[in-house]
C-alpha cells in the first residue's frame, strides 16, 4: 500500500505540467534547487559556528585563576549616591 509505483509517479508529473505548465517547471525545479543549496550551506555554517563555540568553551574552561597578589590592597572609595549628592548641593 505504501509502495511508489511507476503509475504513481506518471500521474504526478501530468498534474504538475497541467498546474504549473511545460516552461515554468523548470524555472521551479531551478530555484527550488538554489533554495536547497542555501540550506544546505546555513546548516552547515550552523554546525560550524557550534564547532567553534565549543572549541572557544574549552578553552576558556582550561582557564585558571589568577594568584592572589602580595601587595597589600587600597580601600575602595566610599560609595556616593548620586541623589544624596544633588539634594546637598
């Protein structure tokens, strides 16, 4: 029931050259070629970019820390609130 016979494949191509007729079939078949060439080449650049992502998460995550510094660190200023600055002045 599911198999595609040669009859199948014959009825279908008469209905589509009575839709869309003789000349436009193969300006369709054309761009639906350039459409699939398109996407295949997104997809491939998709699977690119996570390649790359992946490689730039590895090598950030072999990343370590800095040591901690010998010299004595300087207080941080006071913090000032920008409204409180205002209503003094």
């Amino acid at each position: 029931m599911g198999a595609l016979k040669p009859w199948h494949i014959a009825v279908l191509v008469v209905v589509l050259v009575l839709l869309f007729g003789a000349k436009r079939l193969p300006d369709a078949a054309r761009s639906l070629g350039r459409s699939l060439r398109i996407i295949k080449a997104e997809t491939k650049g998709l699977v690119d970019d996570e390649k790359d992502l992946a490689e730039k998460a590895d090598a950030q995550a072999a990343r370590q820390p800095l040591p901690p510094s010998t010299e004595p660190q300087k207080p941080a200023p006071p913090t000032v609130d920008p409204v409180q600055r205002v209503r003094d002045n």
